[in-house]
C-alpha cells in the first residue's frame, strides 16, 4: 500500500495502528486464559499427583523436598494455610506444626548452651531425638519451612546464614553484622582473640571489644584465659560441632 | 584411690572455656551447676572424700586440651557445693581440704544403721577405727568410710537417738555405742 501524504494518510497511518493494537490486546487475552486453563489443569493434576503419592511425601524427606519443589514452580503453596485443601490432602498443616513445636522446643532446651543461636543440622538431630525412632524422618529442608511458618506466625524466630553454616536463631534481640562476621570468622577453629578479629576484620579495638562484650552478655561467648600464651580466647558454644547436651 | 573401671567424663571437660570462670552471671551459675555435679560424680566414682582446689588430678587437668582450673575457681565450685550441703571445708579459712558428701549423710547414717540391725549390733560397743576398716565391716559398704564421714553420719544417729557417742583419751580411743 502506498503512503500518500496528506491529512487522510495520516488518519490512515493512526487507524492502522490502532487495529494493530486491538488485535495485540486480542492474542495477549487469549493467550493468558489458555494459560490460566493450562494452570488449572497443572494443580488438578498436582493434587490427584499428591493424592497418590501421600505415603511417600511424609515418609520420605528427599522426595518431600522435590514435592514442595514442584508446586513452586507452578505456584503452589501447600503451607499456605493449615485449613484447605492442602492440609486435607497430605496433612500437612499438622506435620509442619507439630515439627514448628518441636524444632522451638529444642532450641529452647539448648538456649542455655549456644545463647539461642543453634547450628541445623545439630537442631535437625535433636527434633529427631525428640520425635523418637518410630515417626516419619524429618530433614533441613523440613525444618527451614517449619521455620519460615513460624516467622509468618512472628514466633521471634529466624535462619541466620554465618559463613559456610546455616542456624537458627530462637532470641529475640539483634543479631547484626557485627556480629555475624566475628562468628563467621570464629568458624573454622570455634574461637577467636580480640586480636586476631581486630585483625582480620579490619576493626578498631574498641569495635572488638564492644561485639565481644555484646557476644559474651547474650550467652552465645564464653571466655577462655587458660591458653598457653595467656590470650584471652572467646569461644562460640553454637560453632561447637554437635556435642550438646 | 577407687575403682579400676573408666570414669566417662561430660561434655563440658573437653571444651576449655569451662576451665575459666565467667563473668556473665547466668553463664557462670551454669558453669557452677556443672562442676559441681563433675566433682561428686568424680569423688564417688572413686571413692573419694577430701579434695584439695590445687591437687594435680584429672578432675581439675584435662591434658588433652591442655586446660586447668585454676585453684581459685575451684574453690568457688567448691563452695557452691558447701552451700548446697554437698561438701564441708575441713580447715575452716583456709580452704585448702573440702570434704565431699557425694552420699549425703542422712544416707550414710541410714547405712550405718541398716548394717549395725544386720549385724545384731545392739548394745553392742565399737571402736570408731574399726566401724572404718576391718573384719566387722570389710565387704560392706560401710568399708574404707572416711573418718570425717562416719563421725558426722554417726552424729546424726546420735541425734536420732540410735547411737551414743563416746570420746577417748585419744583419737584411737573414741567408740560408739548402739543404741
């Protein structure tokens, strides 16, 4: 088609467009329904997957894992609440609140020890202890959304990444930075001096001292003056590995 | 000293902040609690009865970890123990040799007592030396008491009415009567 110059070419030009955008707004409605139907017949699908599979799911934590994942990708929560159709079909509602009751049970026999801050794996052994040899196993994965429910119910509750380890943290109060690096970097031999944080973080003494005062007054430091050369040595309880009580 | 066979030791022992007292209260007073139940475990496992803060024994050295309690730290779990009614300090001030009630004596009395009705001992006079060692007692759990023990269990069977206690002209001469 030949453009003629003009004022009815240019209304012309505008009525082509618009065409072309109507017809654009016709494919994109189009196409979300087909998606909206094809997601419905994803979570149809899903649910008659979960229902056949259910004795797997609680029995078994990897495939429980690959479970959870799978619904995400098509966004499908099955925590999302404890009534509903979920929590009928696999009952989870109650298998993720009572592991929430006991993975805050072991924490808090153990704040004692570790200041409230306790590696996941040494929790995930001890929920087990509690849960006795006869009850479906649990993993990390189990415990991390255990966790997560907890925080959206504001149980004070939270994962704490130190480095190479993943804990939880059961206290209330702030856990910051600071404090997250002299642990981290406490990591490999569990204990540090002041000296070697002033160091090997960059920071002032007066910083030092202060998050280790801060570490030792919330329960999760101990201090050690018995080391050959006399320094003084903060210990991390939390970093031990697996020996409590 | 005691038995042969290996006194298992906690968790706490192999980790070195535990051989220094700390300053933060809550942790301290665990600390305590700890310890305190490391020494009567240790003392009864091995028939022990006197401690010295400064002795050099396992329960105050952990070579593994090259750690000792300090005698001034000891003294202080020590004392929480005298103030619980677990341990005695034998020299007053100085508190250099505690006495450890790992068996309290109310219990000790009570086998003191279960023995001498066993043994017929009614009316019966003895000497305190022999209540500690030898034939009348060997085999018995009554066997290798010490003698601070027995003296102060004895006293509390005195105060039940079940014993009478005699004083010699000596030490060697001093004897109960039961009752």
């Amino acid at each position: 088609m030949r453009r003629r110059p003009g004022i009815a070419g240019i209304q012309r030009d505008v009525a082509t467009r618009e065409q072309y955008r109507s017809a654009g707004e016709e494919v994109r409605r189009a196409s979300l329904q087909q998606m909206k139907a094809q997601l419905v017949i994803f979570k149809s699908s899903l649910e008659a997957f979960a229902l056949q599979h259910k004795a797997d799911i609680r029995a078994d934590p990897v495939f429980r894992a690959q479970f959870h994942t799978m619904c995400a990708n098509i966004g499908v929560d099955p925590l999302a609440s404890n009534k509903g159709m979920w929590a009928e079909l696999l009952g989870f509602g109650d298998f993720y609140y009572e592991l929430g009751v006991q993975l805050v049970e072991a924490c808090l026999a153990s704040r004692q020890l570790n200041g409230g801050l306790m590696e996941l794996g040494a929790l995930r052994a001890a929920v087990e202890r509690r849960r006795g040899s006869r009850s479906d196993p649990v993993s990390e994965d189990d415990i991390v959304r255990a966790v997560r429910k907890l925080k959206v119910l504001g149980g004070g509750i939270d994962i704490v990444t130190i480095g190479r380890g993943t804990y939880i943290r059961s206290v209330p109060g702030e856990f910051n930075t600071d404090k997250n690096k002299v642990m981290e970097l406490a990591q490999a031999a569990g204990y540090i001096s002041a000296g070697q944080l002033a160091s090997t973080a960059g920071w002032s003494s007066q910083r030092c001292e202060r998050v280790l005062a801060e570490l030792l007054k919330e329960g999760m430091a101990m201090i050690d003056d018995g080391a050959p050369d006399k320094l003084r040595l903060y210990w991390f309880p939390a970093l031990m590995p697996q020996q409590q009580q | 000293m005691g038995s042969s066979s290996t006194f298992s030791w906690p968790y706490f022992y192999q980790y070195p902040p535990y051989f220094t007292r700390q300053p933060v209260k809550e942790t301290a007073d665990r600390q305590s609690g700890l310890w305190g139940s490391l020494i009567l475990a240790y003392c009864k496992h091995h028939k022990l009865y006197v401690l010295s803060p400064s002795e050099d024994i396992p329960l105050w050295v952990n070579k593994d970890i090259n750690r000792r309690l300090a005698p001034e730290a000891a003294v202080s779990f020590l004392d929480d123990l005298v103030a619980a009614g677990s341990a005695l300090w034998l020299d007053g001030g100085a508190k250099a040799r505690c006495l450890v009630l790992w068996r309290r004596l109310p219990d000790v009395a009570a086998a003191i007592a279960s023995w001498a009705a066993s043994y017929g001992m009614a009316d019966s006079v003895m000497l305190l030396d022999e209540l500690a060692a030898g034939p009348a007692v060997a085999g018995t759990e009554l066997e290798g008491l010490h003698r601070e023990v027995l003296l102060r269990a004895l006293q509390v069977l005195e105060a039940q009415g079940k014993v009478k206690l005699f004083k010699g002209a000596t030490p060697e001469e001093e004897g109960v009567k039961f009752l």
